[in-house]
C-alpha cells in the first residue's frame, strides 16, 4: 500500500531518478580487440607486399582477375581491421576513462589522438612502420588501461603472424 | 530533512531493485556500509554503497554495475543523502 501510494505521488511529483546504473554493455572493456585487430592490419600488410612480389617475379607482373580479387580483399581487410583498432579505443577512450583516470594519466589524450592517427595512415597506405607503430601505441594503451584496473601486465609474444610482442594482463 | 528518490537500474540488485523508493537523509555522517545517493558528473544520479571514507570510493552490489575505479573518488559536494528506509516494489505493483 505504501509503495501504490508513493507510485501515485510519482506519477504527480516525479520524483528523481537515482540510478543503481548498468552501463551497457555492462563494464566490459578490454583493449584485446585493438591489439588483435592492428597485429591483423601488419599481417595484412605484410601479405599485401607478398603478393606483390609473388605477382612480379612469378606471373610477370601480369595482374590478371586473380590478382585483383587477391589484392581487393586483402586492402579491404587491413581497412577492417584499421578501423576495428579505431573504433575500439575510441570507445575505451570514450567510455571507460574518467576525470580521475584522466587526471591519473594525462597522457592518455594524446596517445588516444596518435592511435587515430596512425590508424589512418595504416588505412591510407602500405606502410609497415606506420602499421608497427600502431600496434605499439596501442600496447601502451592497454598498459595504462590494466594500471587503472590495477592488473599487472607482461609482454609476449603473439602465438599468430606477424608474432610481435603484445601487451597481457597477468592475472 | 528527507529526500524520496526511484531505483533505476540493477547496479544494486538484490537490495534495490529498479522501481524501488528510497527515503533519503539529507544530513547525515558518512559510514562504510551505508548506501547513498549522490550526482556523479559522468553518470549523473547514482545510489551506491559507501566502501571507503578517505577517499569516499563507493560500489555497486551487482557484478553488472559500473566499476569503483570508473566512478572513482566521490566528493562530499556531490552526495544527496543517506538510504534511510527502503519500499520494495511488489510483484503487483
């Protein structure tokens, strides 16, 4: 009775709305997708270079409908996966970091503006070193991203190709 | 002086439940245990449970809510009130 009561006196006064909030999708973050996707744009790169080379002392530089194919979904994959790295510390950035982490790691701004950057450059180009710096700026990421979780990280080796180091939480 | 606020949101499920009423106190002193309703700049009005006093650092029950670390330290400034009494909604209701 007392709850109707108040329902009713809601309905009228609206009371406020404290939220015991949830935040979709419910606290997960985690920087894994980054690093995988911008160790599959380096693969892509380096498959990219590959291919060329095959195409040239192979075939004659010839570049016929399967090497088109080839090349297309190989460019349109290191596209995906570029922006996938965007994306996904757009959101961490976005989402996750606070005032009191920012005030923590203040450089966290600019490291985010960098991954931007050179995501985009991965885009625009062929371009290993850019692909490589990528990769590293988003292991510094996600080593800032474990310390405000208060988890401590080590670097290993990534079991898949290019098998670069990658940032890990060891828990 | 009193204060009634609505649960939105499973952050602090089983206790508070969405649709819940809560009493609030307005003046009160801070205990580790209490549960209290306060704007948070990024999440606007929340009602959490206190877990430290120096900082104040809060929590929600539910694995679901928002972290302490992503609510981070609570300035006294932003706190509404102290969970004084609580009315459940009921299956009915």
């Amino acid at each position: 009775m007392l709850y109707q009561a108040l329902n009713f006196l809601d309905k009228h006064l609206s009371f406020n709305e404290a939220k015991a909030h949830c935040d979709v999708p419910c606290g997960v973050y985690d920087p894994i997708p980054a690093q995988i996707a911008a160790m599959s744009a380096i693969r892509m790169v380096d498959t990219i270079t590959d291919l060329e080379k095959h195409e040239e002392q192979d075939h004659g530089g010839k570049r016929d409908a399967h090497y088109n194919n080839k090349i297309t979904r190989m460019i349109n994959e290191k596209e995906k996966e570029a922006e996938k790295v965007k994306h996904e510390i757009r959101i961490i950035w976005g989402d996750f970091f606070k005032a009191p982490q920012f005030e923590q790691f203040p450089e966290i701004h600019t490291l985010t503006h960098e991954i931007m950057l050179l995501g985009s450059k991965t885009k625009q180009n062929i371009d290993r070193e850019a692909a490589v710096a990528l990769l590293n700026k988003v292991n510094d990421f996600a080593e800032i991203f474990y310390k405000v979780k208060n988890i401590s990280t080590k670097k290993v080796t990534y079991h898949c190709k290019p098998n670069l180091e990658m940032v890990f939480p060891d828990l | 002086m009193l204060r009634i606020v609505r649960v939105k949101g499973q952050s602090m499920s089983p206790q508070y439940n969405c649709g819940d009423f809560l009493v609030l106190a307005t003046r009160f002193k801070i205990k580790v245990g209490q549960c209290i309703v306060f704007v948070h700049p990024n999440y606007d009005l929340m009602v959490k449970q206190v877990v430290s006093i120096q900082p104040i650092r809060v929590k929600g029950i539910n694995i679901q809510s928002v972290t302490e670390e992503e609510m981070g330290n609570i300035e006294l400034g932003w706190i509404r009130g102290k969970v004084i009494f609580h009315i459940k909604k009921g299956l009915n209701d």
